[in-house]
C-alpha cells in the first residue's frame, strides 16, 4: 500500500496583494523507504472540516514517476472560503470523484492501493494561518462507523499507520460482518464469545490505536486498553475520543513498557485478547515483548495473542523462537493479501501481511454460554 503524506502542511501566505494556500506532498510506503514510481491522477481540495461539507475549491494534479515530492498551490485571492477549512488530498478516479479509501480485500493486488489524507483546519480568519504537523486518515468499515484516526508527521515511526496494523483491522471488520476472506477459528472464536460475555481486549505497542478502535468500534460491549509508551498519550487519547464506539463497548489507554514489570493498570485485569500488530519489527525489543505476553498469558490463561506482522527482515523470526521457549504456543497462522504493488526499499518487499494466533498451555476456548452456565455451577457446588 501506498499512503499519501504532507511533507509541509498547508500554510495561507500573502504577498504582492495575492493569497496563496501551499503544501507539499509525497507518496510512500508505511515505514517511507519507497516512493510510488508510477503515473497517478491526484484531486486536492480545500473543503470544510466535514467529510461530507462544502468543497470550496478544488484542482487535479499529478502525479509522474519518479517523483519524490509535489507541491501544490491554490489562489485564494478572488475566492470565497468559509472558515475553517481541510486540505484533502486522494486519488481521483475515471470519473472524476475523489476515491477516499479502498477495501483492503477487495482492491486487485496489482491495481493502487493509496491511503487518502486530510489536514488540520485552517482558519485564516482567526490568525491560524498555518496547518499543525498532524494529519488525519479516515476509513469506512462494512460495520457502518467511520473509523477517524490522527497520526503525526515527521520521523516517529510509532505515531503512524502500519500495514499490518490497517490489514488486522479490516479483517476483524470483515469477521464482523461474516465476509472474512479467509478463517481463523481461534480469533472467531473468541469474537463470538462477545455475544455471551464482555469481551477484554489490551493492545501492545498501540501506537495510533488504529486496531483497538477499530474493533472497539466493530464489536458490542467489550473493553479494549490501548497500551505503549507514554510519548503517544496525547495521540491516542485525542484518537479515543474522536471514536464512534459500538454499543456499550469502551476504550482507555495506559503506559506500558515492556522493559518493566506489568503496571497495576494492567497487572490488575484479565483478559480474552492481547493485539500486537507490528511489534516485532525491532528485534532488540522482542526479548521484552516475548516477556510481556507470557506475564499477560500467565494472568489470563484462557487469553489468547494476536500478532500481525508485514514481514521485514529475517531477524523477526527469532521472536516465534523465544515465544515458543517461553511456553506460547501457536495454533495458527495466515495471510492476508495486501492491495497493491509493493515497494523496493526496505521492508516493503512484502506483499501480505501474516497473522499468527498464539497462546498458553492452559488454553481452553470457551465457544457458548453454557460454559460459563457450568463454571458458575461449579463454584457454587464447590461452596457449599
């Protein structure tokens, strides 16, 4: 996939009586090593801060191959702007429309695959004449709620979309909506079992939150704790509360080191998930991360550890070696295609993304309310 990024944000200038709104633009890869090295038509358009408001002005522009970078201009001096106003920019189609997003499953691998991407609002009208370093990405699961997630700009590589972070989303999303294009009995499983019970969900490494959201969003009454370190607090707390949350479900985020032992905030809970999408890019913090879902998966053995991956280099194998020491077992794995064509740089070879299904040795699914019928009975009987 190919994500669409403000290298600088849009910024209103004056000068010699003109008004101007500039910004620059490249197209890239999640981690940034590969540029789009194709032909691609582009629609930029200063808009109102609704996705479905007013667009006040509007310009085709392209994109050639072998570019790194395009600047885009618009005068504003004849035109009538009402304050304040987004800068979008995407794909534009043959008919001329703008193609906000695309279906992970369903775009043809050898066709584009772009993530769209909006601006902060500018209010010239207010002195805010220039757009902070943060970007705003939207995506419209089949669950029917726009799922709205802020990432920042710049070189942080944990305040920004994934891949395999985007891919597990939309594959729980297609769970949800029974169109899987593939089956994980385990993760279904355990989705079911939202139906009888509340569903405990923590997300490590959250970064942006984009997958806990996402599910947080897609299944009734669960709880999900969106952990990393404490530099993403604001992020994810601004992403939590732009959240369009199912019924009854919840989110919170608290800071977790792996480095470190389990804080009360987490130590404190049990839980049915553990997602951990793209963490073990890094493999000198895999031995911590390894540590970590076995502390997880020792407090809550009926837990089960999702791991999505886009594979990168051949040293994150080592993280499925020190998993399996520590005693997580493997039940599955799979693969979910990823639209588009991929990059050359580093990392970006990779044409799926792999889940793998991990848990402990005292692992039982629990598949129907009668289950937890017959645990409650034992207690009471053992009690008596």
């Amino acid at each position: 996939m190919h994500y669409i990024r403000f290298l600088k944000t849009p910024k209103v200038t004056a000068t010699g009586g003109k008004v101007h709104l500039t910004a620059n633009i490249t197209i890239t890869t999640d981690l940034g090593e590969t540029f789009y090295d194709d032909d691609v038509d582009l629609a930029c358009t200063l808009r109102s801060p609704d996705c479905d408001g007013d667009i006040f002005l509007r310009r085709s522009m392209k994109w050639t191959a072998g570019m790194r970078s395009l600047p885009l201009s618009f005068d504003l001096t004849r035109s009538e702007i009402e304050w304040p106003a987004k800068l979008h920019v995407g794909l534009r189609n043959g008919s001329g429309m703008l193609a906000d997003n695309f279906d992970l499953f369903e775009s043809p691998s050898d066709q584009p695959a772009f993530v769209t991407v909006w601006s902060e609002p500018l209010d010239a009208t207010k002195g805010n004449f220039e757009a902070p370093r943060r970007v705003e990405r939207k995506f419209y699961p089949l669950n029917g709620r726009p799922l709205t997630i802020w990432e920042d700009m710049g070189d942080s590589i944990a305040r920004h979309l994934w891949d395999g972070s985007l891919a597990l989303t939309a594959f729980i999303d297609r769970v949800m909506a029974l169109q899987a294009p593939i089956s994980i009995p385990m993760l279904e499983h355990a989705i079911i079992s939202a139906t009888f019970k509340r569903l405990k969900i923590i997300e490590l490494g959250c970064g942006c939150g984009v997958v806990g959201l996402g599910l947080a969003q897609a299944i009734p009454d669960c709880d999900v704790l969106l952990t990393d370190l404490p530099e993403v607090d604001e992020l994810v707390d601004r992403n939590i509360a732009e959240a369009n949350l199912a019924m009854s479900s919840r989110v919170d985020f608290a800071p977790l080191d792996w480095d470190q032992p389990l804080p009360r905030a987490v130590a404190s809970r049990t839980f049915d998930m553990i997602l951990a999408a793209e963490c073990i890019y890094n493999s000198d913090s895999i031995p911590s991360l390894v540590r970590t879902l076995k502390a997880l998966i020792t407090k809550s053995p009926k837990a089960i550890a999702i791991i999505s991956t886009k594979f990168r280099h051949d040293s994150e194998l080592v993280f499925f070696d020190l998993a399996a020491k520590a005693g997580l077992l493997q039940s599955s794995k799979a693969s979910l295609p990823l639209p588009g064509l991929p990059g050359t740089g580093y990392g970006d070879f990779s044409t799926d993304v792999k889940v793998h299904i991990l848990h402990g040795p005292s692992y039982r699914a629990t598949y129907s309310p009668l289950d937890e019928l017959d645990k409650g009975f034992e207690l009471s009987s053992g009690s008596e």
